[in-house]
C-alpha cells in the first residue's frame, strides 16, 4: 500500500463500503478482488461495479494497472474506513 494517504477527500457511505471491501479482501485472500467478486458481494450488476471502481480510481481512492486483472491497489489508510456491513 505505498503512497497511502488519509482521506483528504471524503468518500460517500457506498464508496466506503467498497473501499471496506477491497481492503479486507486483499487481506483475506492476499490478493485485490476482481470486479466479479465485488458483483457478488454487493449484488449489482458488472456495469456498476466498473463504474465505481473507475470513480474511486477518478477520486484517487485507489489505483490499478492497465491491462492487469486483479491490480487494484487501495491509497486510503485503512483506519479511515468503515466497518464493512454484511450485505444481506
């Protein structure tokens, strides 16, 4: 996580919520999610989940390598984040 940095811009509930989620899923599996994974767990479709990861890339929340599945790398400090909520 180089270049993380405290959450100069406040993100929304449902950004939060994602950024939660790359961040425990990254610990967990060692790896970042793929955009499918973040579909099942929030239960949207692909096209929404694209769309928030391209605005958390836009607001500088996170970064990703083009052309590289799974690259997504967090910039926000994770003490900033909220707890993940069990999406029921």
């Amino acid at each position: 996580m180089a270049g993380v940095s405290p959450s100069a811009k406040a993100f929304t509930p449902r950004q939060g919520q994602y950024l939660a989620y790359i961040h425990l899923y990254t610990r967990l599996h060692r790896r970042p999610p793929a955009e499918a994974d973040m579909q099942k767990y929030f239960r949207v479709s692909p096209p929404s989940v694209h769309q928030m990861v391209l605005t958390l890339e836009r607001q500088g929340f996170i970064r990703r390598q083009p052309a590289t599945a799974r690259s997504i790398e967090l910039l926000v400090d994770p003490k900033c984040l909220p707890e993940l909520e069990p999406q029921v």
